[in-house]
C-alpha cells in the first residue's frame, strides 16, 4: 500500500448485525481507525422501564437470537438478587444445562460458518464445504445438538420460552434430558474432531498485550457465577464492575464503549475466559491442545478460535457429565418478595462478559435498566489490535491490507445487533 491510503470496508462480512471499518493510513503508518457501527438503536433499556420484573427476561430475550440465554439469564440472576431468591441447586443445574447447549450452537456457528473461512482462503463457508465437507458435516450436527438442548430444557431453540426469575416455568423431566445421550459419543467426537481441526489451522503470528477479563470462581469453568478478574490482577465482585470501567461514545457508532478506568482497553469473551481459567477447563481439553503446542495463555487475538473451540468441546463433556447426574427438582421455580430495590449481576454469554444491572420500585415495576454487552466491550480492543498491525497492514496490497483487517475483526466474532445503543447526547448553551 502507498504511504498515504485507505482501507474502508462499508458492510463487515460473517458477522451478525452491520457494521463497517475505517483504517487511515498516514506518511506509512495508521493513524486512524474507525470500527463503526451503523444499526438503528434498539432502546430496549429505554421500553424496559414500567415493565414488570418477570416480564424483563422474556424481553431481553429478543435482544439476540443467537444468545438469548445470555440475556435471560443475566436480567435473571440480577432481579433475584432484588428479589432475595435462592435459587435451589438442581435449578442452578438446569441453568447450566441450557447456557453449555447455547456455548455449542454459538460457537460452531462462528467457527465453521464465520471465523475459519478466513485462515483457508476463502471468502464464505461455501468454499469450505469443497474443500473440507467432513468437517462442515460433523459441525453442523454438532451445533444441531446444541439447539436439541436448548429446545428440551427451553421449549425452543430461538427465544426458548421455559426460563423465569426464579427458575423455569416447568419441571424438566430426567428422561427428557436422557434423550440427549443417545449416540452420545458420536457427538463427543465430533467436538474432539473440530478442535483438532482447528488445531491445525494456519492462524496468523501477532502479539500484544492485552487486558483479559472474564469471570472466574475457582469450582468450574465460569458461565453463570464469578468475581471479574483480570490477567493484569483486578479482582472484584460483579456489583462493583461498573465502579471500574467507563463508558464512550464514538460519533461514528451507535455502540457505546468501554475501558478500564486507566484508559486501558480490554478484551472478553472466550480467548479471556480460557487465559484466566484455563485451570478449570477439563483435562481432556488441556490434553489435546497442549499436544498441538497451545497452552494458556493466548496472546494473539487470531487463537480467539481455539480458545471458542476448546470451550465447545469442554461444553459436550460436561454437558454429559451434568445430564447423567440431574436430579430433578421438587419446583420449577422459587418465588421472592417483591421489593424496591437494585440488582446487578455478569453471566458469559458466548461472546463475553454480559452485564445486567435493574432498579425496581415497590411494586416490582422497573425505573431503571442498564445492559453492557460483550461486543461493545471489545470494540476499543479491536481498534487498538488494527493499530497494532499498522505496519503489516501498511506492508500487504489493498485487497489482502483489507482481507487481514476483516478478519481481525472477526476474531472477536461481533454481535453488531447486541451492541447498539441510543446515542447519549449533551446540550451546550
């Protein structure tokens, strides 16, 4: 590329919701870079408001419908805590059941659909289908089982209509869950078969420090439960994560953004999840990776791909593990006392930390609601990785200058539709 050029990409490829990028390159270095985002604000936080609290769940819901139980389970959690439920342990269980079954339908769809076309060359999966349709057939059934979770426990694969503050709105039944098992190891290997397969992907050399936070709670592998830690040593509880961070609009974006409060930028999702809790991935996970020379921790944004692929397979085996032990429990739901209130609470979507916070008032109607999804906390992160390949960017031709950026992008798998906000705007007198 010459010295002075521009990289301008009007609609992002392979990822959800629509989005475009802008890289300024000055005297053979980038000097600015724009990763924009241009859907219409959705104003769920805004329509939430006067809505009852057992409403909000189903609502948010329908704010993706690729992670759905990520938004019920997070306005979930942080209502309870309004509401002072305990939620007994068999429900937890189930909660778990169908989050783990999402984590596999998410995460295929972005490695085979989206993400691994970029290492090979080609410009959809279409061309992945000619040259490896193997691989794209064990895939799609392995997602296919991940929605047959989500749609035992939750009624439906999109917007699964069981989940409730409190629980779920029926028992599930044990031999419900068994029907899952059948031609189990069939499963189990396709999710060992894709691992190694992306194992084996040739992923771009790039490297720079990044702040990782995700949550961690030294039992399991965190998806529902955790302090927000970071590789870089913050610690804290889930009530406090908005004491540490701060929020920017960019006039280019319909996407809030975020960054510690030290001006650092930071990175969730399941690259950080795997750096910070790679002890608590299953052994079986850390044995195959680890023969393949991958480890913790993954410092180059590109390897987001094995960290979502070794989630996917850590996801099948427990899944077994959990299904096989599930005791049914004595209700679908607990019941709280309606009180004025304010509640907060981080759950891991597949994409990354997803941050709930709720005021209610007496009457249990909701004044107030703020929604951090994990998209708009990484946006920061990936202007800031586009910087950082400035002088391989300033090096490539203009189409593989905005092929490498593309899929740099991608890395982090975007949920454009998630991330949008109302613009927050200041009137000067």
């Amino acid at each position: 590329m010459g010295m002075d050029s521009v990289i301008r990409v009007d609609y992002l490829a392979r990822v959800e919701g629509e989005g475009n990028l802008f890289v300024e390159i000055r005297e053979g270095k980038v000097s600015r870079v724009e990763v924009g985002i241009f859907e219409p604000p959705r104003f769920f936080e805004a329509f939430l408001r006067g809505r009852k609290y057992y409403e909000v769940p189903d609502i948010n819901a329908r704010i993706c419908g690729i992670c759905p139980i990520a938004y019920i389970m997070s306005s979930s959690r942080a209502l309870e805590k309004i509401l002072q439920v305990k939620v007994a342990d068999e429900l937890e269980v189930l909660r778990r059941i169908i989050y783990l079954g999402e984590w596999v339908e998410s995460h295929v769809l972005h490695i085979l659909m989206l993400h691994a076309p970029d290492f090979l060359g080609h410009e959809s999966v279409l061309g992945l289908v000619k040259d490896d349709p193997e691989i794209v057939k064990k895939g799609l059934k392995l997602k296919s089982w991940g929605n047959r979770v989500m749609s035992v426990v939750g009624g439906r694969s999109v917007h699964p209509v069981s989940c409730r503050v409190g629980g779920f709105h029926r028992i599930v039944r044990k031999e419900e869950l068994n029907t899952l098992l059948k031609d189990f190891q069939t499963v189990k290997g396709h999710a060992r078969e894709l691992l190694e397969w992306v194992l084996n992907l040739p992923i771009p050399s790039f490297r720079r420090d990044m702040v990782f936070l995700s949550l961690r709670n030294d039992v399991e592998y965190p998806i529902l439960h955790g302090r927000v830690v970071s590789n870089k040593g913050l610690n804290v509880t889930e009530n406090e994560f908005e004491n540490h961070i701060t929020v920017e609009q960019a006039k280019y974006s319909t996407a809030l953004r975020y960054k510690i409060k030290d001006g650092s930028t930071y990175v969730v999702g399941p690259i950080a999840r795997y750096n910070n809790n790679y002890d608590l991935l299953r052994p079986e996970v850390r044995d195959v990776v680890e023969s393949h020379g991958y480890g913790a921790p993954l410092v180059n944004s590109f390897q987001s791909i094995v960290a979502r692929a070794s989630e996917t397979y850590h996801a099948v085996l427990e899944l077994e593990e959990l299904i096989r032990d599930y005791r049914e429990p004595k209700q679908p739901y607990v019941d709280g006392t309606v009180r004025e209130g304010s509640g907060a609470a981080i759950t891991e979507a597949p994409r990354g930390m997803l941050y709930h916070r709720y005021e209610l008032n007496e009457e249990g109607y909701v004044v107030n609601a703020n929604i951090v999804p994990p998209t708009s906390q990484n946006l920061a992160a990936m202007e800031q990785d586009l910087i950082m390949l400035g002088d391989e960017l300033t090096s490539l031709d203009p189409v593989k200058a905005q092929w490498l950026a593309e899929h740099l992008i991608r890395n982090y798998d975007p949920c454009i539709s998630c991330a949008t906000h109302f613009l927050r705007i200041k009137y000067v007198k």
